[in-house]
C-alpha cells in the first residue's frame, strides 16, 4: 500500500476466496471438495503470474512467436510486484491444501484467518508459515514473560547485526563487482561471489531471525528457517537446512503428490529435478533464477547417482574423517550456483562463470613477481579485510553453536556481562551498520 494503496485488495480478494474457499471444503463431500480446492489454488497462482510472471511468459512468447516470423499480438503491463507476494500466496495455498486433506479445521473467524494471511513479522519475507503451527497460537492468551521477551529481543538484534553489519557492507562490494564484471580479474570475481554467497545467508536469515525474534516478544512461536547451512556437508543436507520453511513446502505440496521416491528411480530424478526448476522460477521472473534451481536439480540428482562410488572413495581413502573436504566442496558448489542468482542477466552469469578463474595463473605469477593483484571492489583494503573478518567470526559463532548452546550459555553469565555484550553489539551496528537504503534481498520475491 505504501507504493500502490489499491494494491491491498489484491490481499483482500485472495483473503476473501481462501475464506470460504476452507470453509466449503470442509462441509463438502466427494468431488466438490476438489473443485472447491482448485478454485482456490486458481485464484491465488493466478494473481501470482499476473503480477509476477505475466510480463516474462509475454516476453518468451514474442521471441517464440518471433522465431516463426509471427507477431505477439499480448500487450506488456506496467505493474509494481506487490512486496512478498510469492511468500504470503505459498502460506494462504497451504492453508486450503491442509483442510482438504483434513490435517486443519477451517477457519471460521474472518479476522483470525486474515490475521494468518498477514502476520507482519513474516509476510514479506517469511518463515512460510502452515495453519497448524500459527493459526492456534491467535486464539490463546499470551501473559507478559521477561525471558521470552528478551530472548526475542537479542534475536531481532543478531539479525539486525547480519543485515546492516555485515550483508549490507558486502554487498558493496557485491554490486561494484556483479554490475561490471569485464573490468575485474578473476581474484575479484571470487571474493564478489563468496561475499554474495554470505550476503544472501546474512540478508535473509537476518530478516527471518529478526521475524522470528518479533513474533517471540509478542508471545508466537514461528518455525526455524536456518539451521547453520554452509555447514553441510552435501547438497541434500543444504536443502535441508537452507530456507527450510520453503524446502519442507516443496517437498510436502509438489514433490511428495508428483510421487517423491515412491516411484522407478528415473521418475524419482525427475521429480526431483522438476520440483528445483520451479523452485528457481518461484524465486523470480527471470532465465538466471531458473538456471540456478536447475544447476541444485542437477547437484542433487548427481549426488544421489554418484553416491555408491563416493561412498567407495570415502571409505577407501578414510575421507569420512575429515568432514572439511565434503564441507568445501559443498559450499563451492553452492557458491558457484549463486553466480546465476546474483547475475543481473544470463550472459553476465556466463561471463563469470567462464572467468573467474581463467586469471589464476596470471595472477600467481605476479604474486611471485610481486606485482599486484588486489582490486578495489568498492571497500578498499581494509575494508575488504574487514569484511572477511566479519565472515570469518560469523562462521566460528555458527560452529560454536553447532556444539554448546550460546544462548543458555550467555544466560548464565552475571547480568554486568550480558549488559556489556549488549551495549557493544549495539555500538558495533552503530558504528559499523551500513545505512543505506538497501531493502531484504527477498522482498523482491
């Protein structure tokens, strides 16, 4: 609304067939709970590929039409995307999907369910909510609680500490890069692609700490989204801790119905596949998101292909012992496919796929010559030194994490320590924060 105030009944319409969409599957029987469930689905994809993906299938039908010597007679529509759009139709879908398979009741409160739909915390950006987590919690009363409210606090600021601290200052260094990527070697083209590889985690997790953080002051518990994933150790594993509330989405409502790994093992692939490639286009309108959910369909389809022989390797060789391999290689994997979601188109993607690392001979020769080979990709030196530092205490936090619990950790410690901890988090976000206007990353999803 703060863009386009007419834009709000695109809620209210979606709102409003969901409603009673819930209700009439409920009470009806046989075939006419199906329809009414496709009535709802209908309505809500297609206020999606309106405003989304109408302009993108339009430009691809023209060049299709084109390559017939044929004119696209389809007008093109200039339209704003409402803000989150993709995350709020995802919730208000499972919602419908839920009750027609009898796993939620229907809502009957009007203001509840819209409340569901809307949620602040998490409308724009998620955590991808499902009625049996959030709707309930609406309904009980919530009493004022210190710990809870604290505890929600100190998440909302270590999020806030990834966005403006650290995912706002490498994307600095991301956009200098990433926006005229011919006039850097392949040095800067690998610090660039790492540091959106931890820009994209710290803007997103950041929004989802801060969303989860909020909810918690006001006494609503919303689902984990994040769980450490550039400690994985095979793609499968990403998958399961990266934006896990839309993993665990695709799995139950796309790729479970079109058979899973209940079917022969090529069908399985290709189910897996299939539901990566949507997964990439959810992400926006564009070939580059596309191709990068189609590179995770193809990491993960040859990983399991591969999986006996790598078994052999790692058993052969006593692999299993040193996890940092699989981590690393995990991680590069990960990193290289986020060069086709960071691109500003797809032959800007290419060109940093194919040169990012053809300088690495030239640049260890000047290194012996003692030539140099840093660019400055916005930051400066200490500033890119900086920025790595911040990487680097961000990944220890992680590890920590993974083996003690930090939080009742801190708990125990005497209350002049945790103010101190405190009032220093909050001087390096003063001091350190990058304040521009930089919007969440996922907004624009």
């Amino acid at each position: 609304m703060a863009f386009v105030p007419i834009y709000i009944l695109i809620l209210g319409f979606t709102i409003v067939i969901d409603y009673f969409a819930g209700i009439y599957i409920e009470n009806a029987v046989g075939h006419k709970r199906k329809v009414f469930l496709v009535i709802s689905l209908i309505a809500n994809l297609g206020v999606l590929v309106i405003f989304k993906y109408y302009n993108f299938l339009n430009e691809n039908f023209t060049f299709l039409f084109n390559g017939f010597g044929l004119d696209n007679s389809l007008p093109y529509l200039s339209i704003l995307l409402p803000v989150g759009l993709s995350f709020h139709t995802f919730q208000a879908m499972s919602y419908t999907i839920e009750v027609y398979r009898g796993h939620q009741k229907a809502e009957r409160h009007f203001g509840i369910y819209s409340l569901y739909v809307m949620f602040y915390p998490q409308l724009v950006a998620g955590p991808i909510e499902r009625p049996q987590n959030l709707l309930h919690q609406f309904r009980e009363k919530i009493d004022f609680d210190y710990d809870r409210v604290t505890s929600g606090l100190r998440l909302m600021i270590w999020g806030l500490f990834k966005k403006v601290v650290i995912a706002d200052r490498l994307a600095v260094a991301v956009d200098t890069v990433y926006n005229q990527p011919d006039e850097y070697n392949s040095l800067s083209l690998i610090i660039a692609t790492v540091f959106f590889t931890f820009q994209i985690f710290c803007d997103f997790s950041g929004y989802s700490d801060m969303a989860i953080g909020a909810s918690r002051v006001m006494g609503f518990k919303l689902m984990t989204n994040f769980n450490n994933p550039y400690q994985s150790k095979s793609i499968h594993e990403f998958w399961k801790r990266w934006h896990i509330s839309l993993s665990t989405w695709f799995k139950d409502y796309l790729y479970i119905p079109l058979g899973g790994n209940r079917v022969a093992v090529p069908r399985w692939y290709l189910n897996l596949f299939i539901v990566f490639l949507i997964s990439g286009l959810w992400h926006g309108a564009n070939w580059t998101y596309v191709i990068w959910g189609a590179l995770h369909g193809f990491y993960l389809v040859f990983g399991f292909v591969t999986q006996g022989c790598r078994d052999k390797v790692n058993s052969l060789f006593n692999l299993n012992k040193f996890p940092l391999i699989s981590i690393l290689s995990t991680f590069v994997l990960v990193s290289f496919a986020w060069i086709f979601f960071r691109a500003n188109n797809v032959s800007s993607a290419i060109y940093i796929a194919k040169h990012i690392f053809c300088d690495i001979p030239e640049l260890l020769n000047n290194m012996f010559l003692g030539l140099p080979i840093f660019q400055d990709i916005g930051l400066g030196m200490k500033g890119t030194l900086l920025a790595f530092s911040l990487i680097a205490f961000l990944e220890i936090v992680h590890l920590i994490q993974s083996k003690i619990s930090i939080s009742a950790l801190f708990l125990k410690q005497s209350i002049y320590l945790r103010w101190m901890v405190y009032f220093t988090l909050f001087l390096v976000i003063l001091f350190l924060g990058i304040f521009e206007d930089r919007q969440f990353i996922y907004f624009q999803f």
